[in-house]
C-alpha cells in the first residue's frame, strides 16, 4: 500500500517505539513520502527505565539489540537513528525543535501511560507550531473501527473474530512500502548512541533470543516449517511448538501485516498446513482483541473488566506472603507448576499453556489477588505486553472479558499429565525428579516409597511438599467467588 503524499513538509522525525524495523513499516513509509527530509529516532524512556528493579532486565537488553541493527540498516539506506537515554515526553519535542523539522510521525500505541504521553508530546509540538501525526501500525484494526451492531466495543472474542475476518481486506494487511528516495538524514555529530551499560543496564547471564528483524525472520521460517503441526502440538511445552514470534510482536521486529499474510497464504495454498495456519492467526486476532479491550476499558489495568469481581476478597497476611513467595520460586510441590516458574525464572519465557496452568493455580488454588500475578508476569517475560498480560491474568480470574467461568477450575495434575504425558517438560526444569517414572513424576507425593528412593526423591527434603491438596483449594475457591452472584 501506499502513503499519499503530501509535499508540505520540509523535515519530519520518525519516532520509533514499538515499532523496530525498518520495512513494511506504516509511520517511517508517511514521513518519507510526505517529507523531503526524514531523522529517525528512539528513546530509552527514564520514566520505563529507571523504576525497572532488575538491571539485568531481558527486554531492555533485547531492546537494546533491536536498536543496533535498526539503526544499521537505516544507515545502509543513507540515515541512521538517534538513540536517546532521556524522558521521552519532553525529549521527542525538544529534539523536533533543535532539528527543525514540521512534524513528528509515530506509530500509534493504546496502553494508557501511553496515551496520556502521546496527547502531551502532542501538544508541546502544537506549541510551538509543529505536528503530531500518529498512525494505525501494530493492529489490523483500532479504535472504533470494529463495533457491534449495536455500536458498542466487543466483550466476546467469537463474534469479534468473525467481525475481524468478515471486514478483512488485502488493503488491511498490504505492505506499507518505505520508499528512502534519498531522504533519510544521519544522526547529527556528537550525538552517540548509547551503550547498555550507559544507560544503566549489563546482559542478562542467560541466553536470549535473538533480537531484531532478523530474530523475528528467523523465527518465521522456523514456523514456516512447521505450521502444519501448530494446531495440534502447541499445547505441549516439551515439544516447543509454538512461535516464539511474541517478542518480536511486542517490540514490532516485524509487521503483525507480515504474519497474518503468512497465515493466510498457507491457510489457501497447502491443504495439509491449513489448520495450522488458521489457529495461528486466531492467535493474532486474540491479540488484538485485548487491544481493543484495553483501549475501550482502561480501568483493567487496575481493576476487574467485569466490576463484581473486585468484591472476591483473596487471601491476605504473612500467610499469603508465603504462598505468594513460594509460587514465584517454583516451590508450590506441583511439579508442571514449578516447572512452568523455572522456566520463567531462567529463561524469561513461560509456554502459552502454562500461563494458563499457573495463573489459575495462584489465584484458584492459592485465592491470591490475581493482580500480584500480573505484575509478576510483567517483571519476568521477556515478551510482556499489557494488553496480553492483563487479558490472560483476568481470563484465569474470570474476572475479564470473554473469560473462563469462575468455577471452572484447572487442576494441576490433570494438565500436567494431559499436556506433559511423559514428563519431559519436567525434567527439563525440575532435574531432581528427573529420574522418577512418567506416571508417578506428576505427583510426587503419591509415588511409593520404592520409586521415591530409587529416584533420590525426598519429599520435602530434595522436592517440596504440596503448598494445598487441590480438592480443598477448589471447594475454598468455589465459597470464595461465591460473591460474584450477590
């Protein structure tokens, strides 16, 4: 697709956010068809940064990868990008003023802190003159684009899906072509990009993903390869089926325009790829149905979407803490759950069934505020994004939209011998019960004496002991969200 031109425009800045790739790329295509010269720039917010506890923190150091070889391949097309260690709301107007330029193109974004900096970075641009221009990038469709018949945002992901693919066109996931002409502009002199180290972060010990378009390439072509068995094998963590596209996503390494083509193509040209390809896309929808959820209902950000849930009353005190503490560490006695935790803990990354397996654990087995889950899930993932978050952590809760219902409640064992039969995934994570048999290493604690000792288990020595028996957790749950129906 192609931006209309508007030759109105001597200078503009492109402002990379979640954006970090140099194609397909809606905002960078407007500037450089609008524009007779284009600066490109990215700011490592203080106001992200600074509150971040870790400093090894997997996203920024993913982030930072991201940068370096956006801005390499800006600079192979005759520009570059100026990185920033500063606060971006009075930064991104103050670089405009000292470049010079008429407006300031992004790409737009809908969590509220987001929002709120946008409408202000706006506004100091209109101050003194300047333009804002915000552009629809990291969805097929925002805002008010797909509504009801009665008008109002969706709040049930079936029908909005249909909706999605009725109203779907090849304009919508059409390519936005960056045409450079010559008129990307350098980095002014004296203005470095910052190391990690710079802006107060070091590489995280463990291995990351890698980062950038190329990451986010390789990673297609790894799913091109097996899109045929995504429907069926996703669900099992030891067979590592899935994407591993959720960070690119999130930090826009590459265009959901690009993935849902992809979808699509092998949806229409390979039969036996088909199903695949369809439950793929499903999942991108899912994506932006939380989108628009948020957009529309900011005070889940904070709050239950469905208000009466925030009448549960969930554990509390020193005995809570504990729970609390010992679900974070993988410490619960359920071994699919622990492992889950490890895997997090080490790796940044937790399986998209485990999310589901551990979120209802906390909040279903152990009746801790779902909101403390959350939270933790955005301090760990690598591939966090609020919207996502938010929505899986209140589906658990059943208190978000289109949710699972509040008695229905996922016993730990159960998944783990449906979606982990053999245990590998286990043993992956948790080696001190690697060698138990696969019927017994679910749940350890019912295991004979005999296999305990041959494997070197111990319960509650080398393997905690259950924090709950589920049974009465589940009967706790039940009286719990009892209120619900007041």
């Amino acid at each position: 697709m192609d931006i209309p031109s508007d030759k109105g425009i001597d200078a503009a800045l492109v402002w990379f956010r979640r954006d970090l790739r140099a194609d397909d790329h809606t905002a960078l295509a407007a500037a450089l068809e609008q524009a007779r010269r284009v600066w490109c720039v990215f700011v490592f917010d203080r106001e992200i940064l600074d509150p971040l506890a870790d400093r090894d923190d997997r996203r920024v150091a993913f982030i930072h990868a991201s940068v370096r070889e956006l801005d390499e391949r800006l600079r192979r097309a005759g520009g570059g990008l100026i990185v920033l260690h500063d606060t971006a709301r009075t930064a991104v107007p103050a670089l405009a003023a000292k470049l010079g330029v008429q407006a300031v193109f992004a790409n737009r974004d809908y969590e509220p802190a987001a929002i709120a900096r946008d409408a202000e970075v706006a506004g100091a641009l209109a101050a003194r003159g300047g333009q804002w221009r915000e552009f629809k990038d990291q969805v097929v469709f925002d805002r008010d684009e797909l509504l009801t018949g009665s008008g109002r945002p969706y709040a049930v992901f079936t029908p909005y899906k249909k909706a999605w693919l009725a109203r779907l066109s090849e304009a919508d996931l059409a390519e936005r072509r960056v045409r450079h002409r010559g008129r990307l502009a350098p980095p002014p002199a004296g203005m470095p990009a910052p190391s990690l180290e710079q802006i107060g972060f070091v590489a995280p010990a463990a291995e990351q993903p890698r980062a950038g378009a190329s990451g986010a390439a390789a990673c297609l072509e790894r799913l091109g390869e097996r899109i045929g068995g995504y429907g069926r094998e996703r669900d099992f963590p030891a067979l590592d089926a899935g994407s591993r596209l959720s960070v690119h996503l999130r930090f826009g390494t590459i265009s959901l325009r690009r993935l849902a083509r992809f979808a699509l193509e092998v949806a229409r040209a390979d039969p036996q790829a088909a199903e695949g390809a369809r439950v793929f896309l499903s999942e991108l929808i899912w994506r932006e149905f939380y989108f628009q959820v948020l957009f529309h209902n900011p005070h889940v950000v904070h709050a239950s979407f469905r208000p009466e849930y925030d009448r549960i009353r969930w554990e509390s005190g020193a005995a809570a803490e504990a729970l609390f503490a010992a679900w974070c560490e993988g410490r619960t006695g359920y071994p699919l759950v622990d492992a889950a935790m490890a895997q997090i803990n080490r790796t940044g990354y937790m399986h998209n069934r485990l999310r589901m397996v551990t979120a209802s654990f906390l909040v279903k087995d152990l009746g801790v505020d779902w909101r403390r889950g959350e939270a933790y899930f955005a301090r760990r993932l690598i591939d966090f994004d609020l919207a996502a978050n938010n929505g899986g952590w209140q589906w658990c809760a059943s208190s978000g939209c289109d949710a699972q219902p509040w008695f229905r409640i996922f016993n730990p064992v159960t998944q783990s011998r449906r979606f982990d039969p053999e245990g590998r995934f286990i043993r992956r994570h948790l080696p001190q019960l690697a060698r138990l048999p696969d019927g017994a290493i679910h749940a350890p604690w019912l295991a004979g004496a005999a296999q305990l000792a041959a494997a070197g288990v111990v319960p509650g020595e080398n393997y905690p002991l259950p924090l709950v028996d589920h049974a009465q957790a589940r009967a706790a749950t039940l009286e719990r969200y009892a209120v619900v129906k007041e």
